[in-house]
C-alpha cells in the first residue's frame, strides 16, 4: 500500500493478532478507520471488538501486527502519546471529584494549569449540555449526565480519535436512544474520528457510517449500514443483524447476468447473479434471505406472483408494527413483519398467503 494511500485513514491496524495468555482473542485483523468518521465494531460478546479496540488505544499489545494513526506507526507508544481517548462502559469518573475536576484531569496530567484549562473545561461541559454542573460529584449526576461528563473529560484533550467501550450499556431504553443521537451530533460536530465498539445491532446500524462485523476474533464484513443489513455476506451476519427467514434452494438454471432458484417450499425466484454470494452454478445449493418486513400477507384466495401458504400461529402487537408467525405445511415457521394499520388482522389460525418481493431477497452460500 502506498503511503499516499495510508494518508488517507485516521486510524489502521494491519494484521493484528491479541492474545490473553494462550487464549487468541483476534486474529490477522485488518481495520482501516477514515478520518472524522463514526465507525462501529459489533459482534457477541467474546467476538473480540473490545480487544481490537484496547489495541488501537495501546492498552493491550498485539502479538502480532502494527497499529498506525495517520500513516504513523504508533504501536509502540503509550496510550498518553497516541492521540487518542476512551470512553469505557463505566464511566470511569473519580469519585471524589466534582464535574470540572473529572473533566479537567487529562489536561492536568498534560502539565496544564488550572487557569489554562478553566476555558477549554467550560467548552467541553457546554459542548455535553451540562454547563453549570461544575462542582456537581458524580454521585449528584444521573446516569446520563455521568456518560456526558465522561464524553467532556475524553473530548477536552482535543483527541485525533475517540474510542468507546460500550458507553451507552448502563443506561435505560429511552436515554439510550436519545444519546445515541447526542453522541453522534458531537462527534461531527468536533470532527473527530470515533471507534465505537458495541453488541447493539440498533446502535450500530443508526449511529454509523460504516459497520464492522466480527465473530470469533475475525472481521466478517465491513459496509455501510443498509449494505450490512441489505446484502450480508455470510449467514452469521444475516442472524446477528435484525430477523430473517432462512429457506433452502438449488440453483436450477443459470443464463447469463441471472439464475433461477428453487426453494424447499416449493417457490421459484428468478435473480440478478450480484444477490448470490460467491459463484453461480447450476445444481448448486444455497440460502434463500428474506427479512420478516419484505414479506406480506393476504387471505389465502387473493394470493398473486411469488407466494407461499400457511396457518397464522402467533400475532404480536409491538406498537409500531405486528410480527405474525407463519406455520407453513413443512413444518417450518416464517417471520412476517409489518407496519401497523387499523385494518383488521389475521387472526391465529387462519389460513393466509405469504407474498415474496424477489427484489428484496438475497442467497448466500449454504451453511447448515
């Protein structure tokens, strides 16, 4: 790679592998992180992100690999002199220091006196919303104004990248929601590059400009948002982000820039070859993936175009929408999702038709 190239990416590590003893925690990965970008690393717990992470702040040395800001090799370098600050899913605010001291501390540290940092501290503690907090002790603040005190200490410093270890986990459903927004406001705001570690499919897919997906110390995919939950890769990225149906198929023709696909219940698709992960070939078996909203349901006797038959066995009311599922002959179950409306709803039991859009249906390799 070139350094023209490298120049480009706020933050790189190339061919990382961590270890905790003889445990391998990730292994031969590559991340490139553009400057002033909000890029997320999601996955299940143990999956290894938090590692990735504790590497690039200089935490956890790598076994294996070199960790680059700016085109610097910096792998060598304390976390003090990297540039960078974290923000851990505690918090890690001092006790017994008010508001302006937690956040003043990394100056301090720095050798900045107190009248130095006094602006840059009130800037910060303006910037979270939380001016007038001053002399406030943590055990005065909420759980999210703790969180925003913990983002004013990281920010202050004026860091090249800010890094966050789950920051939102400790709090209720609805802040949670909303600082997300907060926290992506500031972080363009201050045009600073975040890496955002998280197992929140929700907090990755709306706070993101790219997503990374890892599993077992390995990155699976790295895209956009809609193209990690429209076009994944693999049937583990298919599961982990949001609902899908799974159906086997076989490929039975192909012509040209298309293939025709079978599938066990007894519909056909015919699809474009770019939907089909890997190579297209005849007789060849695959994973048909429809999420549970591209699906729609009718009385069986208006049934038209793709469909497929079966009993109502469950319907959950979730407020925004209704989440049906389907018994079909076979057997298997199909998830229907949608949005609410106050037409009347299928009732358990009743017999109705599952329509399929083709245009929103991928095929992955198959995977048992």
């Amino acid at each position: 790679m070139d350094q023209e190239t490298v120049g480009k990416m706020s933050v790189e590590l190339r061919s990382i592998t961590a270890m905790y003893g003889d445990v391998v925690a990730v292994k031969n990965v590559d991340l490139k992180v553009r400057e002033k970008e909000f890029v997320t690393l999601l996955g299940p717990s143990g999956c290894g992100k938090t590692t990735t992470l504790n590497v690039a702040a200089g935490l956890l040395r790598p076994k294996q690999g070199r960790v680059y800001l700016d085109g610097e090799d910096i792998t060598d370098l304390p976390p003090y002199q990297r540039g960078m600050s974290m923000i851990f899913q505690s918090y890690a605010l001092f006790p017994h220091m008010n508001v302006f001291d937690n956040v003043r501390f990394g100056l301090k540290i720095r050798g900045m006196s107190r009248q130095e940092s006094e602006g840059r501290v009130r800037q910060a503690l303006e910037l979270v919303r939380l001016g007038g907090y001053e002399k406030r002790m943590p055990t005065e603040l909420s759980g999210g104004e703790q969180q925003r005190v913990a983002l004013a200490r990281a920010i202050v410093i004026e860091p090249k990248v800010l890094l966050l270890d789950e920051p939102l986990s400790n709090l209720d459903a609805k802040l949670r929601i909303h600082m997300r927004s907060e926290l992506k406001k500031i972080q363009k705001r201050i045009g600073v590059t975040a890496v955002y570690v998280t197992h929140d499919q929700a907090e990755a897919l709306t706070m993101s400009d790219e997503v990374v997906v890892m599993n077992k110390g390995a990155i699976l995919q790295v895209g956009r948002a809609t193209e990690i939950y429209q076009r994944p890769r693999s049937k583990f990225v298919a599961d982990f982000i949001g609902e899908i149906n799974f159906f086997e198929g076989t490929i039975e023709e192909v012509v040209r820039d298309s293939f025709r696909i079978s599938s066990n219940l007894g519909f056909t698709l015919s699809l474009p070859n770019d939907r089909l992960v890997g190579e297209v070939s005849t007789g060849r078996k695959a994973l048909i993936c429809i999420r549970p909203e591209h699906l729609r349901l009718t009385e069986e006797s208006k049934s038209a175009g793709v469909c497929v038959v079966g009993n109502v066995e469950d319907v959950q009311f979730t407020g925004a929408s209704i989440r049906y599922l389907v018994e079909l002959p076979s057997g298997e179950a199909v998830q229907v999702r949608e949005t609410y409306s106050n037409q009347s709803l299928p009732s358990i039991g009743q017999r109705v038709s599952i329509q399929i859009d083709s245009s929103l249906v991928s095929v992955l390799e198959y995977e048992l």
